[in-house]
C-alpha cells in the first residue's frame, strides 16, 4: 500500500529537494506550488498541515516540483502571477511581470489623472510591447476615462493579453493591435508607456536558470541593451499629443543613456524614478 503523506511532510521534502536544485525561495515555492495542486491559499496549507494527500496529487505535485527543480518559474508552471495585487495569466510566451514595473503603473496613472484634471474627457495611452497586458490591463482598470491602445509583435502575446484584459473586464477600455513599436499605430496619444527590452548582451549571456526560460525577444536589448529607446523616443512625435508623454521602464545603469537618447529627439526629461531598492527604474520624458 502507498504511503499517504500529509502537507507537512511534502511541503518538508520538497523544500529541501529544490534547496539541493539552487532554488533561492524554496520554501515560498513549494508552499505556492502545493498551493496550486490543491487549489488553497498558503495560510489553508498551515491549517491544513496534517491533511493526508491522494496518490492523484502527490502525483501532480511531484511532476510541478520536478518542473521547479530543472529552474523553471514558478508562474509559468501555475500559470499566473500576481501584479499590483491582481491575478494575471501568463505563458513562456510573455514576459512574468515584475513588482518593479508597478512603479510605471503608478507613474502612467498619476499624468492620467492629471489629463483628466485639466478638463480630457478622455486620455488615450499607447502601451508597446505589451506581453501579459499586465501595464495596459492596470492602467485601465485605474480609470474608465482611460482608452488604451496596447501593442505587441507576438500574436501568442496578444493572445494572452486579451485573455486578461477580458478577465479583468477592461476588454471594452482596450484596443490590441500586433505591430511592431509604432509600425501598425494610428491616431495621437496623451501618454506612451514601455517597459521594453533592456538587457545587455552581456547580461543575456549570464543570465539565471529562470530567466532562460522567458522569450528572448522581451528581453534582449541589444548589445548595449539600448535599441528599442534608440526607436521610441525618435519616432514617438507623430504618435503624440501636445504636452505628450512617454513612460519607459530601464535597467539599473541605463538612467543617464535613456534620458540622453530622450533628450535628443526633443523631449524634456522630468525625471528618473528611483524603485524601491533605489536603483534608476522608470524614465518620464515631455514632449510638447
């Protein structure tokens, strides 16, 4: 007969399996995988850690462990990862989005609000590279005087985005077109939004177990990590409003290079948020 274990003694195993595969957050990651498989929050796995399992899943939480263990991400394996306190769908065809990035939710949003202050009835903001619609899904869930037009060059992407924005029930505040930056884009916009691709080619060469796992494309920046702001800022213009913004999410060293680039196609740097472990996070450039 199969030994029937209980929470306790798998959560026990499983940690200390993925410690031993060089998981940083092993314990987070069984409790949320175990989680998943039983469809229960973490804290009814503590009050639960005496429930006894059935071998159906103990199987299905072996193969999810198994899947953790060779560096895959937690949120791919799930299928979902939270953003601004709000579930998203997610598949290795996007981009698991970032806490970090919330930071230009919350910037998008603040000159969103002060549009409509200065009497917009609506404020229409171009979200490129969209990935999970993560950005463009919170924005509009921000404001329904907010009209986003959210752009992506992978279907699969666009794909996925819709399914959150239909959950999310922003479907009707969201236009999504494949295109490449602006190649497919119509109209003027008040704020442009990016959290395009930044890392470095030396970054992509070295990068973690778990990052290999997530489209190259929505990461790879080029050799300096700097391509895709050499196209925005220059071609944002016709694109814009007059005063127009654009919003960009950059790496940790790219402050000064991002708001150079801004700079010379005419744009007025405002600023450079800081994110929470205080390295430069989201440029804020004014077109007018």
């Amino acid at each position: 007969m199969k030994k029937q274990y209980t929470v306790r003694e798998l959560l026990s195993i499983s940690t200390q399996y993925l410690k031993e595969k060089g998981c940083a957050s092993a314990r987070l990651d069984a409790e949320l995988l175990l989680g998943h498989v039983l469809a229960m929050s973490r804290l009814d796995l503590y009050l639960n850690l005496d429930k006894p399992l059935v071998s159906k899943e103990v199987d299905l939480y072996r193969e999810c462990i198994g899947r953790r263990g060779r560096r895959e991400p937690v949120a791919y394996i799930t299928g979902t990862k939270e953003f601004y306190s709000l579930p998203f769908t997610v598949t290795p065809a996007v981009l698991i989005p970032r806490p970090e990035t919330e930071l230009l939710v919350e910037k998008v949003v603040q000159l969103g609000k002060a549009c409509l202050a200065q009497g917009k009835q609506e404020v229409r903001i171009l979200d490129l590279g969209t990935g999970s619609g993560a950005i463009a899904v919170t924005v509009a869930l921000q404001d329904p005087a907010f009209r986003v037009t959210a752009v992506d060059v992978s279907a699969e992407a666009l794909a996925v985005a819709r399914q959150n924005a239909q959950h999310h029930e922003v479907a009707g505040q969201i236009e999504f077109v494949a295109s490449d930056l602006y190649s497919q884009v119509d109209g003027r916009f008040d704020i442009i939004c990016s959290n395009p691709p930044y890392l470095t080619q030396e970054e992509m060469d070295s990068l973690q177990p778990e990052v290999s796992f997530e489209p190259a494309a929505a990461l790879a920046g080029g050799e300096d990590g700097l391509a895709f702001y050499r196209r925005i800022f220059p071609e944002a213009p016709p694109h814009l409003s007059s005063p127009g913004w654009v919003v960009v999410e950059i790496g940790a060293a790219q402050g000064s290079a991002v708001a150079e680039a801004a700079a010379a196609s005419g744009f007025v740097v405002e600023e450079c948020l800081k994110d929470y472990g205080g390295r430069d996070r989201v440029v804020v450039a004014k077109w007018e």
